[in-house]
C-alpha cells in the first residue's frame, strides 16, 4: 500500500547470484508492477457476471412480460364490457395502470440484457418531474413532503423518458430510507450552459444542458 493509501501489486522472482564456487552467495529481487494486469482481470470477471446478470434477466423478463400481458388483456377487456360503472372503473384504471408500468419495467429489462441502444426524444423536463412528482406523492410515506421548484418557461433534453423517470424514482426512494423521520424532498430542473472547462470535469461537450437535482432534508449514509 503507497503512502497515499492506493493499493499496488507487484510479482517478484529471486535471482540467485553465485560466487566462484557456484555456491549461492546472495540473490537479486526484481519485482514487476502489476496493478495494471490486476485490474484488467477484475474489470474481466465483473464484465462477465454482468453478461450472466443480463443473460438472466432476458429469460425472466421475457416471462414476466407473458404473465402481464394476459392481466392486461383482461382488465382492458373487463374496462370495455363495463364502461359506464363508476364503481368497476375506480379499481380497474389503477390496476391498467400499474400493469402497463410493469410492462414499461420490463422492457427496460429487456433493454439491458440485449444491450439495446436508449430511446433519445425530446422531453419536457416540467412535464417530466411533475408527472414524477405526482407518482412520488402516492407512493411516499406522508411523512415525507415531496416539493419542486417551478420552471418559468419549458426546459427540453434530449432523453430516453423511462430511463430519466426510473432515475429519478430510485432516487427519491433512496433519499425516502435517509428520512426514517420524516422531511422533504425536493426535485428541482434547469437550464445550464457550460463551458469547456466545466464540460471537461463531467467529460462531457461544451455545450447547452438541463440540470436535475433531487435532494433531500435527510440523516445521509455513513462514508
């Protein structure tokens, strides 16, 4: 381990070196570093799990999407039989509506074990965290307060819509779990032009982005 704290490996050999006698006088050490190669092997065998980790999720996905499809079949078909019962239409829209992010959930799935390039469109950044607000607001304790701040005029990005919304939904459950007593959450957008020194340090282009913070009141984590 180096002063600053990094860890190294090295390989080393012994040479022998021998006096006239051919006895073995004494040996020198050559070490080789091989931090490099160490984690070169580490970043293989966590490549390879992830390839099994997708592999995996393939073949549930795939038989999570057949059971929704037939509860969604039935649900619409229960929908159309019934369309003037206020009483059947109170149960079925929540339940159409879980079953479909369900089969959103699972085409995201089904994105990551095939590898699948995302789905760029233009997004209303407003319309987006309100509807993520929205969801948060029923599903959240109510001793967590959900807030945001407006946005003056429309914020657009370039997106994939159900990778942002899963980000931002992970997010505020985690930030949920560093309220065990309660506080709030706050979700705020907006829009920032940086320029090329500030690019470099995200590694990104000079350029025109939209900036989303979620935050929250919280204990935090342990370091």
């Amino acid at each position: 381990r180096r002063p600053g704290g990094r860890l190294v490996y090295a390989r080393s050999e012994l040479v022998p070196e021998l006096d006239a006698e051919g006895s073995v006088a004494g040996c020198f050490v050559l070490s080789v570093n091989i931090t490099d190669l160490k984690n070169t092997q580490a970043a293989l065998v966590h490549a390879q799990k992830m390839e099994a980790a997708g592999q995996l999720t393939g073949g549930l996905a795939h038989d999570f999407n057949n059971l929704l499809t037939v509860v969604i079949g039935n649900l619409v078909t229960l929908q159309e039989r019934y369309p003037n019962e206020p009483d059947m239409a109170e149960y079925l829209l929540p339940a159409l509506k879980a079953s479909r992010r369900g089969a959103s959930l699972i085409k995201r799935l089904l994105t990551f074990s095939r590898k699948q390039p995302l789905s760029l469109r233009s997004v209303n950044m407003a319309n987006m965290v309100n509807e993520t607000l929205l969801l948060l607001k029923r599903t959240l304790p109510a001793h967590v307060t959900v807030a945001a701040t407006p946005v003056e005029q429309p914020v657009f990005a370039m997106t994939d819509a159900q990778q942002l919304e899963n980000a931002l939904l992970n997010l505020a459950l985690n930030a949920r779990d560093a309220m065990p007593n309660g506080g709030e959450l706050r979700i705020e957008s907006s829009g920032e032009q940086l320029n090329a020194e500030d690019a470099a340090d995200i590694e990104a282009a000079p350029g025109e982005y939209v900036q989303i913070t979620v935050s929250d009141n919280g204990i935090g984590m342990d370091v």
